[in-house]
C-alpha cells in the first residue's frame, strides 16, 4: 500500500495500491538548428521552431507538439499515489468562503465574494454597511465555462453606477461596461482595448480611462475621456503613447532615446476627483519616471494639453496620490529610497517646491498610503513585516495603529470620511478585515470578516532568520513549520523566491499550503535583492548588471536551510513564478546539485531574445538587453536557456505556461522543456522534466476555480513526490 510518511490532511490517508507509472521518455522534439550572431558571439538556438511563427503565434504543429507535452505531465503528475486525496482536500480548503474589504462610495459598500464551488468571485454591494447584499455581477451567468473574470470595478461618486473591467481564458484584454447599480441593468458602454479606469467626471457624466489602440501592439498606449451615451469612437484623446512629442518635444532627445522610451511602460494620468488637476506620468524604466502636471479643465474646455514639468529625468517610484484643491499628497521614492509622502502645489508644481509632509525614515520602508479625511496613514515594512502610523495633513504624528500580530496589513479607506477597513494577515493568521474609525484608532476594531478554515493555525510557527549571501549581504528570511519541527537535516522543504521589479514578499496566510505541513513540510520565503523590502536601493541591487546578486541571494537562502539543518539537497524544492521563474530557472543551471525539484512558472528563461515578445521591452529598464554590447554579457552570463548543458544531472523540473499570457510569452517554457529533456542525465521517471502549457489561462489571472485546484494539486504532488514524502 501507498501512503503519505507523516500524519497528512489532519489524519493519515491510505492510498491505492501501486506505484507510481513508469511515464518513459518524454515526447520527441525535433532539434532546427538557427544561428544568430549577438555582439560577435555565436549562439545557437535548436529550438527556435517552438516559438511559433514569425509572430510568435500558434501554429499547428506547435499545438501537436504542445498537446503531446501536456498529455506525458498530466500522466506524470495524475499517477502519483494520493493525487486525488489530495486534490479533493485542496478543493475543500479553497471553496470555504472569501470576501474582500469593501471599499466606500457614498453610502454603498462595494466587495467581491466567493465561496463553496463557485468559479470566480461575484461582486456585490450593500447600502449601508449592514443593508441587505446585492449581487452585482456573476460572472458564471455571464459565462457558464467559467473563464470569464471582473479584472477590476470602478464606482462612481455616489455608488448609483459602477464601471468594470472583464476578460477571458486569462488573456487580461478587459473591456469595459457600466452598470446601474440599484436597477442591475448595463449601460450600452462598450470599450474594448484593455482598458484601465482612471477618474469618474464629479457629476458622473462621463470619465475618464486608459487603453491600448491596438492589443498587439502593447507599446500603444492612450488615456481618452468617454461621455456617458455616446459610442467609444467618439472619445477624446488626451495623449497617445505613440506620440512622443506631446511629452519630450522640446527636449532635444535623441532617436534612440525617444524609441527607448517609447517602449517602457509609458504615459499614465491620475486625474482629480474635482476634474480640474492631473498628474501626468511617463515610465522611463521601472524604477524612474518623469512626472507633469496639466490644468484639465483646461483641456475639457479647449482640447488644449498643457503640461507643465514637475520632475524629469530623476530617479524614483510614484505612489498613491490624493488631491486637496490645488494641493496634491504623493507618496513617492524620489529623492527619497524609502520613500515619503510631499506636498505639492499645483500651480507651481516644480520639484524643488515639493514640501514633506512625511519624510523618508532611513529604517524604515513606506510601501504603501490611504488617505482618509484629514488622516494619512503610512504603511511601512519593518524587516518585511507591517507597521501602520497615522499622520494628520501636515504631518503631525497620530499615534501608530495596532495591529492584531506581526504580518502583513493595508487599508481601505475614502478621503470623505475617517471610516476604514483595516486587512490582516500572517502565515498562521487567515486574512481578517476589521471595520474601525481612523479619528479613534486606539478603540477596539471591529471583526468584520474571517475565513472558517478547517486547518489548525496554531500548529505551524512563524520564524523570521537572517542569513549571509554570497558578498556578505544580510538578507532576511520567512520560516513556517510545523510545531516541534525536528532539526535533523531531513525535512521536506519548499523554499519560494521573486526578486525584483521592487516587489516586497511579506507575509501572508494560505490555506492551501496546510497539507503541505502536515505532512510535514517546511516553506522558506527569502526576501532578495531586486525586491522592495528594503527600499529603492535593494531594488537597485538586483537589476541590470547586478541581477546575479538575486541568484546568489536564493542559493544562500537554500545553503543556510541545509547547513542549519532544515533539510538537505534530497528533500529540498524551490519554487517561483514570472520574474521567480526566471529566478529559479536560472539557479537551476548554476547550482543543480543543490535541489531535488523546481517549480518554474510562466517564466522568462531566453534571456537574449525575451524582449522581441509582447510587452517585455518594458523590462529591458530592469534586465538591459542583449541588443546592448554590455548588457549582453551579464545577460549571457545567466540566460537559463543558453546555460543548460548536456549530460548534467538537473533536478524534476515542472514548467508552465498560459497560451493566452499576453505578459510572458510561452515559448519560454516550451523552448526550456525541450532543451532539459534532450539535455539532463537523469532518469525521466525518476527526474522528469514536465511541461504544462494552460491553452484556456494566461499569466495567472482570471482562472477559475477548477483550474486553480488542479495547479495546485499538481504542484504539491510534484513536490511531495521528488522530496520523498509518499511512498512507492
């Protein structure tokens, strides 16, 4: 008989009989050797072919190649004993109910909720906090496949309409749609474009929003404003991304630097509730961008954009923003690396007349702000961790909110009133949103709303350790194990990465990541370099040619949890996705004798030739390009796909991939799949290499509930099978 070794799912499960099919070789791929020469170097590329066509789109006889691929993983990962225990157990954790914290509109409370075998979350609304639930939107009578999401929702001021944003199969395209609230009925509003909303006029007439003029080109930005009841063709266009002269006409800027910047992340606006100010932003990397302001009801009236400089061509990050009259609150990085919240006067908005109104703490990192009348509220990272302080207007301190634990917490908030909803969670604390009164901070929250999970938080503990990287940097790293964990060098252990884009790994409760632990499973999550918890120059520190320094900061993370006796290279696993999945592909090439297995999700792993896909020049700023002489050499340097080698003995590799992704290409995955099975001297039934290609998902967002079981199930299984946790 089959069994999982520990007391798994609360007790222990008795699987079938048998023992894990001999799945044999992977699928045959065809090597069609291309040779490009980069910056004087030859490289070869076998595998080419599995791009695509010349656009990088489907064709038929990459759709056989893809189908075969699925169908050898999914009789991998569907032979392992107890997948189906397991699957069911997941099922149970993730159809318990969830809600988010409502945010305030008027006198409406808007939220989305989810519960039991429903495939994605309707959005629903009450008048007054304890008046009766409308369901506004479901999206399975929308769409009974599922696959249909609400991406993001918008009301107006008053909460009698809402605009929302949906897509489909995870392609994240939204168009845009308006409802009445009260009556339920749409609006004729239709635009399609991926379309993100910006600002409602003050008297709901119209609003304003951004999208692309053409979703294959994802370099086509535009911000336009739309009256109600007239047709989406007749929008008035602020700005195209396109047009470059509207924002570095006057600055004599190269060619080459105007085509640069025309492929960043591009022009944004942050209009004001008043419809009389805008910020208007240009991304000029990932952690720059130059920032303008513009009389908007200037433009309303005239069709005339003035913009007026605020601060170009500086190092830093925008944050939220909130308009006081002619007075805006930013939150920003720059000037600052662990950012402030100015004050700036919008009729002389220059960067030299900024005024603090919260400055930079050198210990502390501001990672995000809410405004609510008269108060702002600070969240800082402290190692990682939460800490929230009030602040009035001009700045005088109100005290530091209490937090029910150390994790991770934010606000909802509106700037007419000091009501807020306070979100808390830790790795053995279940999200919990508490409604409370900012103007009395100090009085006892209200619960409002917390998952019955049936998991036990208390049997699992939290450690935060720190530990040297491979130049002597102190990084910090996130712990959990089940309680009275022995410290015998043997225990299964998942260790999660990102690094970068200054996106902050905090902590975060998951129910689903509880069989894992009682099976007895640890789950390390390192905080590296290239991420935001330790401010802009931490990001600074992973990126371009220093992005090795987040490979080294993983492989410490791993060496420490072996050498203190988490675990050992046999039962050690390591998991990322995105920028994590370039993260564990790469260790994956430099250290493969130091994990059993990788999870490796829509990830970048062609690093020479990533940009030329979809919208990746907006990451050339963060990883440089090897269409520059020196930024090839770092990136050759690490390029997963260009360092695995034949005869090397690489770990059970599980990639995946979206067909729709319109983020990371898929040929990424396919192309790395492809080369480690004809490439690794290990045994496929032993060490496989799994390729999983979603053909109904994209980058993540958007899966319904059926497919976010099976993901998971597939990825616990994978790792409870390579790290020795189920018996054959």
């Amino acid at each position: 008989m089959s069994r999982l070794t520990a007391s798994a799912f609360l007790v222990t499960i008795v699987y079938s009989a048998g023992a894990v099919a001999q799945i044999g070789e992977p699928p045959a791929t065809e090597v069609r050797t291309v040779t490009d020469t980069v910056q004087g170097v030859e490289i070869r590329d076998d595998y080419r072919w599995l791009e695509g066509d010349d656009k990088g789109n489907m064709t038929d006889e990459l759709g056989q190649w893809t189908d075969a691929q699925n169908d050898y993983t999914r009789k991998a990962l569907d032979s392992i004993p107890g997948r189906a225990e397991l699957e069911s157990r997941l099922r149970e954790l993730m159809e318990i109910p969830l809600v988010s914290a409502p945010t305030m509109y008027g006198e409406m409370y808007f939220y989305n909720r989810r519960e039991g075998s429903m495939p994605q979350s309707l959005i629903c609304a009450r008048h007054g906090l304890d008046g009766d639930e409308m369901i506004l939107l479901d999206p399975q009578q929308i769409d009974e496949s599922g696959l249909t999401t609400v991406a993001w929702t918008a009301p107006n001021p008053d909460g009698s309409l809402m605009a929302f944003g949906m897509y489909r199969a995870g392609d994240e395209n939204s168009t845009l749609y308006i409802m009445d609230v009260h009556s339920g009925e749409w609006l004729a509003e239709e635009i399609p474009g991926k379309v993100q909303f910006d600002e409602w006029l003050p008297d709901s007439s119209g609003f304003y929003y951004s999208a692309l003029e053409d979703t294959d080109d994802a370099y086509s930005g535009v911000s336009r404003y739309h009256k109600l009841g007239t047709h989406h063709r007749q929008d008035r266009t602020l700005f195209r991304q396109h047009d470059l002269a509207t924002f570095y006409g006057d600055m004599g800027y190269s060619d080459e630097k105007l085509k640069q910047l025309s492929t960043t992340w591009g022009p944004w606006i942050t209009p004001s509730d008043d419809n009389r100010w805008a910020f208007v932003g240009y991304w000029t990397g990932t952690s720059s961008f130059d920032l303008w302001t513009t009389d908007l009801a200037h433009w309303f009236e005239t069709g005339e954009l003035k913009l007026v400089p605020a601060a170009i061509g500086m190092s830093g990050r925008p944050g939220s923003v909130n308009f006081e009259g002619d007075t805006v609150y930013m939150e920003t990085t720059l000037g600052a690396p662990n950012g402030r919240v100015v004050a700036i006067n919008l009729h002389h908005p220059e960067y030299e007349n900024w005024k603090d109104i919260i400055p930079e703490d050198p210990k502390l990192v501001l990672d995000s702000v809410s405004y609510a009348d008269g108060i702002i509220a600070a969240d800082y990272l402290d190692a990682a961790k939460t800490r929230i302080s009030l602040y009035d207007n001009a700045g005088q301190s109100l005290g530091e909110l209490a937090l029910p634990g150390i994790g991770s917490a934010g606000l909802s908030t509106k700037d007419d009133r000091t009501e807020a909803f306070l979100t808390f969670t830790s790795y053995n604390m279940p999200t919990s949103i508490y409604h409370m009164d900012l103007a009395h901070a100090d009085a006892e929250p209200d619960l409002w709303a917390r998952p019955d999970v049936p998991v036990d938080p208390d049997s699992v503990e939290v450690k935060q350790v720190w530990y040297e990287s491979k130049d002597g940097t102190p990084v910090s790293m996130f712990i959990v194990h089940p309680k009275g964990l022995e410290l015998n060098g043997d225990n299964p252990t998942i260790l999660y990465g990102y690094g970068g884009f200054n996106i902050s790994m905090t902590p975060g409760f998951s129910a689903t990541m509880f069989p894992w632990f009682e099976a007895g499973g640890v789950y390390a999550v390192a905080n590296l370099r290239g991420g935001g918890e330790y401010g802009s120059a931490w990001h600074e520190d992973g990126m371009l040619d220093k992005k090795q320094n987040v490979f080294d900061d993983f492989i410490a993370a791993a060496e420490y949890l072996v050498e203190n006796k988490y675990t050992n290279p046999k039962r050690l696993g390591i998991a990322g996705g995105s920028n994590g999945g370039l993260l564990t592909g790469a260790v994956l090439a430099q250290r493969p004798d130091l994990f059993a297995a990788v999870e490796c999700h829509v990830p970048l792993l062609d690093m020479l030739r990533y940009q030329d896909f979809l919208m990746a020049r907006y990451w050339v700023p963060e990883y440089g390009s090897a269409e520059d002489a020196e930024q090839f050499k770092t990136l050759i340097a690490y390029s997963p796909y260009h360092n695995i080698h034949k005869g090397v003995e690489y770990p059970a590799t599980l990639l995946t991939a979206g067909e729709n992704d319109t983020r990371v290409h898929p040929m990424h995955a396919r192309k790395m799949a492809a080369l480690m099975q004809a490439s690794t001297a290990a045994s496929p039934s032993e060490k496989p290499v799994l390729l999983w290609v979603d053909r109904e998902a994209g980058h993540g967002g958007g899966k319904s509930l059926d497919q976010r079981v099976r993901d998971i199930a597939d990825r616990r299984i994978f790792m409870m099978r390579q790290l020795g946790m189920i018996e054959e």
